[in-house]
C-alpha cells in the first residue's frame, strides 16, 4: 500500500516537474515585446496576456480565418486606430462583427469633429448645459452627433442603398462611400468602415437596430414612405455569418479563430454560426479551434458577455481542441493590453499575409452552404413539426437526428 502511495506521488511529481517554471528575470528595457511577454508574465492575469499572445501568435501560425467581436465603445477610445486597422491591414483579420455604435461614432473625426479627454466627475448636469456628450472620461459636442446624423442619412438615400440588404452588403457600401468621402476630404487616418471595405473584410452587425447609423434609417423611412426602400435582412444575415465560417472551414488552412474584444451581441452573433450548422441545419461542423477573449464580466453569474470556452463548448461553438489546449479568458479592460499585444504581434515580420476578402466570396460562400443544405433537405424536413401529444423524451436516450 505505501508502494502503491509512493508511486502516485512520484507520477503526480514528474507531470509537476515538467511545468514551466515561474522565474522572470530582471527586465532592462532592451528586450523586444515577445521577450518580455515570455519571461515576466508568469502569474495571474499577466499569465492570462501571456497565453492570449501566444494564442493570437498560434492562430497566425496555422494560417486560421480570424473572426473578431468588438463590443463597448472602442472607437471613440480610439481602439481601431491604434490596434484593428493595422491588423486588417497585414491581412490579420479575417471578418468583423461590431456594435453598430463603433462604426458610428467613428465618422466624427473624418468631418472634423474631435473626441477629447473629459474628467468623468466633473459633472453631467453641467456638461449636458454644455451640449457636451461623455462616454466615461471622453467627450464630444452634441453637434457631432448632429453632423453624423446628416451624413449617414444623406450615405443612405443613395440608389444602391434601396433595396433589403444583409449588414455585410450594407457596411461594405456604406465603407465605399465614406472612402470616397476621405478622399475628397483629405482624411490621413481612414475610417474602419472604409479600411475594411478597401481589404474586403465583411463587417457584421447583429443588433444592427441598436444604434444610430439605423435610427437615422428609421427618419429616412418615416420622412421619405416608399421612396426609401432600405431594408436589413435578418434572415440572410445571419446565413450568411454560418456561411461564411463553413467556407473558411473548408478552404484555405480549415482553421477557424475568434478573438473576443469584449462581449455582447457581437460575441454570440458570431459564435452561433456554428450551432446554426450543426444543430439548426444539419451541416457538420467542429467549432472554432482558438477562442482569445478580454473582457471585465465576471464568469459565475450566468451572462454570456463573460461565457467561457468550455461554456461555449457545450452549444458546439468552439472545438474540444480549443477548451483542451486553445482557449483563454483575460480578465481585463481591453483598452489596457490589446494595444500592447498588437504591438507585441506586429513587432514579428512574420505576422501578416495576404488578406482573405471574404466580401468577395460571400456569395459563393452561401452557395456553397446552399448546396450541403439541399443536401439535408429530405432529413431537415422532419425537424420543423412538432405536437404535444408526442411522448416526452427519455433523459436516458440521445435521439440527435442523423447528418
């Protein structure tokens, strides 16, 4: 019995003593960022950076389709300036899904209006007597809203906006005639709206209602009746997402990657497109085989913002690969590090390619579902009807249709 006690030990020891070793060395400001990220991020949430790095670096490396979520108000922080354009541009990212918000206020600084640094507890009531607008500890005049509010509406009155549309077409039109504008105007720094359509990069937006660019859809409609014939479709939309992903899956290196900056709907929005395949649709697929995530939610109240790899695992939205080996939740602002892990990735020459220009497959994308769905249709068929005088399910049993 004390044999048996000193051989597990000694086993459980040995997987111990193969686990890398805390110990940074003392840092002298000549070590380039992925030297530092290596030896002195070694506990807690800097472990956490650390392995989100080299996660990000990992889905580079296998040549993965990276989808990235951006929820909160990362533009007005400047976020897409300093750290998802230059990504775009080295054909880093793949597809976008955001907060219709981001895009937004993002076209107040190409008509000259600036964003500045406010002290959050200065007061509201005052800087509302203002007519000035605070995000946290920025803030901006009531008339760049106002000027936004005239540019979209006058964007979208134009003849290739009238018809119905998925948000991918919307964004990729709506980013063709804001770079026109940028050019005219002279804009240094282009729009991420513009920066996305120049590379092809299809822009998502799941609560596309939840923001300004569609409420001034909503005047145009009341304004203008029929004439205005704009139209979001929700039901190709979110096709589409599924689409997108299966082509990815299928074509260039079959790797699927997402990197969460925040939460929210574009988090979900994009993860669902892999049960909308394999459980709506019948189309087999793995999930995505890297999950990177920052945000500041607690895991333990039930919120999906904040949902984990293994979480998600259990909808099939990521890969068993990806909870065993390839997932990881930093808890953090993302206005805190992802610039320094931007910096720390685009400091390697490696990391860039060619981009993807998923706009310029979409619709062969979506065909190529189309087919696998027809595919499915005898089989699909016998999901969409349901009477409640049928025998309730045996827990004990897996009755999962066959694909």
């Amino acid at each position: 019995m004390a044999k048996s006690s000193t051989n597990t030990r000694k086993n459980l020891r040995a997987h111990y003593s193969g686990a890398r070793k805390a110990d940074p060395r003392p840092i002298t400001g000549k070590e380039t960022p992925t030297e530092l990220l290596e030896h002195a991020f070694s506990a807690y949430v800097g472990r956490q950076e650390r392995t989100a790095f080299e996660l990000m670096r990992r889905s580079m490396e296998v040549d993965a389709s990276i989808f990235l979520t951006l929820s909160g108000a990362m533009t007005p922080a400047g976020l897409h300036q300093s750290c998802l354009i230059p990504l775009i541009e080295k054909g880093i990212i793949s597809a976008l899904t955001t907060t219709g918000a981001n895009l937004y206020h993002d076209a107040h600084r190409i008509i000259g209006h600036a964003i500045r640094e406010v002290n959050p507890n200065a007061g509201d009531l005052q800087y509302r007597l203002a007519r000035i607008i605070r995000i946290y500890d920025l803030g901006f005049w009531e008339e760049a809203l106002l000027d936004t509010d005239r540019l979209f509406s006058a964007i979208m009155r134009g003849p290739e906006f009238q018809r119905k549309m998925t948000t991918p077409e919307f964004h990729y039109l709506m980013g063709k005639a804001i770079h026109a504008i940028e050019k005219k105007l002279g804009v240094k720094q282009p729009s991420l709206l513009s920066t996305c359509y120049k590379h092809g990069v299809p822009i998502f937006v799941g609560a596309v209602q939840d923001g300004s660019i569609f409420l001034n859809a909503v005047k145009l409609k009341r304004l203008l009746g029929d004439e205005f014939k704009f139209e979001i479709d929700i039901n190709d939309d979110v096709y589409w997402m599924s689409a997108i992903q299966h082509y990815c899956r299928h074509h260039y290196s079959n790797k699927l990657a997402i990197w969460i900056l925040g939460g929210g709907v574009p988090k979900n929005y994009t993860l669902q497109g892999e049960p909308l395949l394999d459980q709506i649709l019948g189309v087999p697929t793995d999930g995505f085989d890297i999950d990177v995530q920052f945000c500041v939610d607690p895991v333990d109240n039930g919120a999906l913002s904040s949902c984990p790899a293994g979480e998600g695992h259990t909808w099939g939205k990521v890969s068993i690969e990806a909870v065993e080996a390839g997932s990881m939740y930093v808890h953090t602002d993302v206005t805190a590090v992802f610039p320094w892990l931007t910096h720390a990735l685009l400091s390697d020459p490696k990391m860039k390619r060619k981009p993807r220009r998923l706009m310029d497959v979409m619709l062969e994308a979506v065909a190529f579902l189309d087919k696998d769905v027809r595919k499915r249709h005898k089989t699909l068929m016998k999901t969409i009807d349901w009477s409640p005088d049928e025998p309730k399910p045996d827990p004990t049993e897996h009755t999962a249709y066959v694909r």
